[in-house]
C-alpha cells in the first residue's frame, strides 16, 4: 500500500498514512486535538507527492541505483569508516 503524507492546515503538522489509492479518509490532527477544545477537530489535508519508481535490473531484479545515489552512498560509508577507525584510536 502507498504512503501518503498529510498535513494540519491549523497547526502544521505531518503525519505519514499507509491506505489504497481509492480510498480518501478523513484524518483528523491528533495535536490539535490534544491542545485545542476537543470538540472541535482539525482535519488534515493530504500533501501532492512524486511517485516512488523503483527501476530493477532485468537480469538480476535487483535495485538500480543512479550515479549520483551511490557516490553519496560511497561517501557516508566512507565517513562511518573513518569515524570508525578515530574510535578505535582512542
């Protein structure tokens, strides 16, 4: 099931809701239930969002991963490795 992102019009919060693409429901703002007069509710509006693609390799069906994705994956793993080594030091 997709997720979908909704936001409170009064307060601005987020709230990440897993539901079917047909199905429209009503969110109600848990925080502005909580501070403001509980009688009256806030109904949180969903946020326009990008699909998630995922593209897999035919031959393998693994993930592809576009250069830009993985020269930011190399270069966190290679701070966690460092930061690895300058712990091991002290």
């Amino acid at each position: 099931m997709p997720n979908y992102t909704y936001a409170c019009a009064q307060c601005g919060h987020e709230i990440d809701i897993s539901h079917g693409m047909n199905e429209e429901p009503e969110i109600w703002c848990p925080l502005c239930a909580q501070t403001n007069n509980p009688l009256q509710y806030y109904v949180m509006e969903k946020k326009p969002s990008a699909p998630a693609v995922r593209v897999k390799d035919k031959a393998t069906g693994d993930p592809v991963i576009d250069k830009e994705d993985s020269a930011i994956t190399r270069k966190l793993d290679e701070e966690l490795h460092a930061n690895k080594l300058r712990k091991n030091r002290r």
